[in-house]
C-alpha cells in the first residue's frame, strides 16, 4: 500500500503515522522530518532550506520533488510506504505521477484550526531524536526531557504563534487542493481528527482496515 497522509500543520500527520508505520509495517518517509535532519547536518540541502522553514514558507517544489525521488527509490520502499507532508501543492502530486508513483490511499486528518493552534502551541519535540510530545496530551515522562534518549525537549522553530498562522494560511491556499485532486480520484479517506490520540488511532486503523 503507498499511502500518503494529509491534514493541517499540527493535525497529527506524524504523531498518526508512527502508529500506522508499525501497525502495517511500512516506512513513514515525513519530508519535514528528512529536512530537519539535513539542517542539524549542516548539509548543502539543510543551508539551502533553514531560513524557509524557520519562517514556514515551503521549500521550492524542484528540491523536494528530488528529496522523495532519492526516498522513494530505496529498497525498503518497495513493498509500500507512508508519505508524510508530502505533496503539498498540486505540482508535486503531479511530479509523483510524472514519477510514475501510484498512490493508492490518502488518509486526510480533518482539524479545525481553533485545535490547530492549541496542539502547536504545546508541542516540544526532542533536540536529539526528533520524538514528538504535547506539553498537556501527550507529556513526557521524563519531565523537560525526552523519555526515549534523554534528550532536551525544545519548541520547534516553526511553532511561534506568528509563524503558526502563516503555516496554516499556506496549508489553505496551496495544501487543500492537493485534498481536493486526490478526492476528485476517490483515493480519499477522511477522518475526524479532533478528539485524544487514540480516539483518531482507532478511526484511522478502521477505514485502513476496511480498505485492506
Ligand atoms: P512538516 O514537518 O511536515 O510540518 P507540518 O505539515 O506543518 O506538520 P507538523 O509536523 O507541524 O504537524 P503534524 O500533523 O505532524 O502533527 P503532530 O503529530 O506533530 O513540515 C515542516 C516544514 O518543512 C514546512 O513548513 C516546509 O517548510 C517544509 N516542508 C516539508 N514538506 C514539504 C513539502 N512537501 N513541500 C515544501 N516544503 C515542505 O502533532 C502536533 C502536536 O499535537 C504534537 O504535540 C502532538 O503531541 C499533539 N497531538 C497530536 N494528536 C493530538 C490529539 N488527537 N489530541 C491532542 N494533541 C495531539
Ligand atoms: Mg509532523
């Protein structure tokens, strides 16, 4: 199965998508995650894209397109995988078909942007592995620190409120249509994404299960 999951800056694409990658044995490749990854690096492709995600602008659609071209080539994509924040505009789900990449389901996590700003503004991810936390629904813990590696948990640089609203004015404008291309080829499955995490775990493994 290659799915892709889609939903607003903060909707739980990631926090989802783990569940989902371990329930059906499937990498989740999140684009966000490979380009934090590349600017701890201090790789080439990191300098290039800092400042862009720092303000929440999307990187151009040429260096992403390539970034999941590279990905998706991998061995351990062959029998599946779960894109994560990717496509996000209608060019590059058009570049995944001019790759000649089916996707066979989108899962979209439907939240309401009031939501949006709360689970943002809580939200702490660990300086080391990258692991994700919610200061009020989903805390660590270890306290300040991360409970898989001990790691400092820190405020994402593209979770300040001003930023946050500039995400969400992005996702609307050049995200939705990608929503709207992929129910226009009956490929969506949409899900209610407000309510605890295990409420929409268990609404998200019924309609995946229903499709298998
Ligand atoms: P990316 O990392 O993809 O960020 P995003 O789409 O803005 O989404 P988030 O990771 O912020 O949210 P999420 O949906 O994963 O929510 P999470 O599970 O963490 O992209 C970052 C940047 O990279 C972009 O702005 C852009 O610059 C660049 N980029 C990436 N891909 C690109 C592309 N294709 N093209 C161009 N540029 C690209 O949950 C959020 C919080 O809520 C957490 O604290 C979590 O604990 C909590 N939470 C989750 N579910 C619940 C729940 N049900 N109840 C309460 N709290 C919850
Ligand atoms: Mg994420």
């Amino acid at each position: 199965m290659n799915l892709v999951l889609m939903g607003a800056p903060g909707a739980g694409k990631g926090t989802q998508g783990e569940i989902i990658s371990e329930r059906f044995e499937l990498p989740e490749i999140s684009t966000g995650s490979v380009l934090r990854e590349a600017i701890k690096s201090g790789s080439p492709l990191g300098e290039q894209v800092k400042s862009l995600i720092a303000q929440g602008k999307l990187v151009p659609d040429e260096i992403i397109n390539q970034v999941v071209k590279d990905r998706l080539s991998q061995a351990d994509c062959a029998k599946g995988f779960i894109l994560d924040g990717f496509p996000r505009t209608l060019a590059q789900a058009q570049a995944l078909d001019a790759m000649g990449v089916t996707i066979d389901k989108v899962l979209y996590i439907n939240v309401p942007d009031q939501v949006i700003l709360e689970r943002l503004g809580g939200r702490r991810v660990c300086e080391k592995c990258g692991e994700t936390y919610h200061i009020k629904h989903q805390p660590s813990s270890a306290g300040e620190l991360c409970e898989k590696c001990g790691g400092k948990l820190i405020i994402r640089a593209d979770d300040k409120p001003e930023t946050i609203r500039d995400r969400l004015a992005t996702y609307h404008q050049s995200t939705y249509p990608v929503v709207e291309y992929y129910r226009g080829q009956g490929k969506l499955l949409e899900v209610d994404g407000t309510g605890n995490i295990e409420a929409i775990t268990e609404r998200t493994l019924r309609v995946l299960e229903d499709e298998e």
